[in-house]
C-alpha cells in the first residue's frame, strides 16, 4: 500500500530514531506482518463509496427522512465515504506509480500525499464524532422522548453537524502539520477513548432501561420467556454495535498508543508491521456502518429500493 508522508510515519515510526532498526525483531516470522493486495483495498473502497452513497441519496430524496436523526446518519454516510475515497485515491495513485503510468515532480507528489492524508484524518474524526452523536441522539429519544423535537431541533442539528466538520477539517490540517508530534497522537489517542466510554455508557444505560420496561412488561403478562428473548436480542445487539466499533477502530488506536510509550521495542515494532490490517479493518467499518446504522429502518429500505430502480 501506500508510503505517504504522515501516514508513512505511522506505519513504520522506529525509522524516525537513529538506529532502531536493529530491535525490529525481524527474525521473527509474524513481524513480517500481512501482505495485503491492492484489490483489496480497492474492492472494499468501491463497496462502502456505493453503500454509502445510496444512504445520502436516500435520505436526500425522501422528505419524511429529513430530520436530524437521519441527518446524522447521512454524515456518517458521508464521513465513511471520505474514507473510502482516500483510500481509492491513494491505492490509485500508488499503482499508477508503481507501473510508471504516472510521472509527477517530487513537490506535487508531496502536496498529493498532504490532501489524501488531510482526508484520510478529517474522515477518522468525524466519523468517530458522528458515531457518538447518533449514541446520544438515541439516548435522547429514549430518555427524554416527549422533550425530543425541543431538545434536539433542526437548528441545533445543523450547528452540531457544521462545528464536527469545521473541526475535523482543522484537526486534519493540525495533524498535517504537526504530525511529529507526539501530543499530536495523545489527542487522537484521547478522542478515541472518550467516545469509546460515552458509546459504552449511553448504550449500556439505554440497554438497562428497556431491560427493565420488559422486565415490567413480563410481570404484567406473566410472560417471562417473551422478556427472556427480548433480552437476549438487546443484549446481542449491543454487543454488535460496540463489539464493531471496538474491534474496527481498536486496532488503529492502540498502534498510535504504542508509537507513544514504545516505539523502539521489539513487539511495537512488530506489531506495527500490521497497520494495513487496520487500515483495512477501519474501511470494513465503513462498509458495516450502513448495515447497523441505516438499512435497519424500513422507510429508508424503501426508499434506497426505489433508489436503486432510478425512480425518482
């Protein structure tokens, strides 16, 4: 895969110290880490790019989604599918390099290397920052349902919606520039943590209640193997939602904790060797986003069918 600038520093950060090289541990057969091809890359790109396209032009096309829950998951939509541009842009343009189709200057190859790696920044946070949004709009809905439309109005959408992509696009252009820096990481790193534990905990508390809205239900009904399932299927749902974020992002984020505390150490540095895995688990991210954010409601099934048949 790619070698661009900041990103290529993320990938193999023992080469920034003088000599590291020699503690990669290369003797050892699984720090070669995973050679993964460019089809794949390419492939999963065009699938969560099509995904998430056919979210936006649902939600756009139909009036009774527009809303500010839906709102959300249209920027997620959006937020995943820069994701999946960078990533093709920067497949693309390292095979059309490598094959000599394409011949550009050394400066214009850097000032590429700057935007794709701006993108691939911008669409981490507010991707993540969107993910904690639709949590708490949830949680909102679920808690203080009869207030919903005057807590989160359209007005407010917008606002959060503007100051997520505002800030991403400055945190991009921060990391850009200061990409050596290690305070730079703890931030990412920091961020990462605190939607981990909000998702964690507004999940968990919206679980409990509706566990104990059954359990009432059961009692009223002498029906405790309706409440039993019911749990089950909460509890299973839970575990995907979180498990699929953990397990897409943990990854990345743990290879910044280790570029932090021990960059020179044997494991880190192997461990390292596997960042295109999690490159590839955070595309599969976008790819499952849909699924558990958006083709779950059946008016937005319908309209994407009508979508698909070009009717509009």
């Amino acid at each position: 895969m790619s070698m661009l600038a900041p990103l290529r520093l993320l990938r193999e950060p023992w080469n920034a110290s003088e000599g590291n090289q020699s503690n990669t541990g290369a003797g050892s057969a699984w720090c070669q880490g995973l050679n993964i091809p460019s089809e794949l890359f390419l492939t999963l790109g065009l699938v969560s790019l099509v995904e998430n396209l056919l979210v936006v032009a649902a939600i756009l096309k139909n009036r009774n989604l527009h809303s500010p829950t839906y709102y959300f998951i249209c920027c997620l939509a959006i937020s995943d599918m820069l994701v999946s541009v960078s990533n093709l842009a920067e497949t693309l343009f390292m095979l059309l390099m490598e094959h000599g189709v394409l011949v550009v200057d050394t400066s214009i190859i850097r000032h590429m290397d700057n935007v794709i790696d701006m993108l691939i920044c911008s669409s981490v946070v507010s991707s993540l920052s969107f993910l904690g949004v639709i949590a708490v709009d949830r949680y909102i809905t679920i808690f203080y349902a009869l207030r919903y439309h005057s807590i989160m109005t359209l007005q407010r959408a917008m606002v959060t919606m503007a100051s997520i992509w505002l800030t991403s696009t400055v945190s991009s252009t921060v990391f850009i520039t200061y990409c050596h820096n290690n305070a730079i990481l703890l931030c990412l790193i920091g961020f990462f943590l605190f939607m981990l534990v909000l998702m964690l905990v507004l999940y968990i508390h919206m679980f409990a209640l509706a566990r104990h809205h059954l359990r009432s239900i059961s009692r009223q009904q002498k029906q405790p193997t309706v409440y039993h399932d019911s749990s089950l299927k909460g509890a299973i749902t839970l575990t995907i939602l979180l498990g699929v974020f953990f397990i897409c992002w943990g990854p990345f984020f743990f290879h910044l904790i280790l570029i932090v505390t021990c960059p020179t150490n044997p494991f880190c540095t192997c461990f390292f060797s596997y960042f295109n895995l999690f490159l590839i688990l955070i595309i599969c991210n976008s790819v499952i986003d849909p699924l558990i954010y958006a083709f779950r409601s059946q008016e937005l099934r319908r309209t994407l069918r009508e979508v698909v048949r070009c009717s509009w």
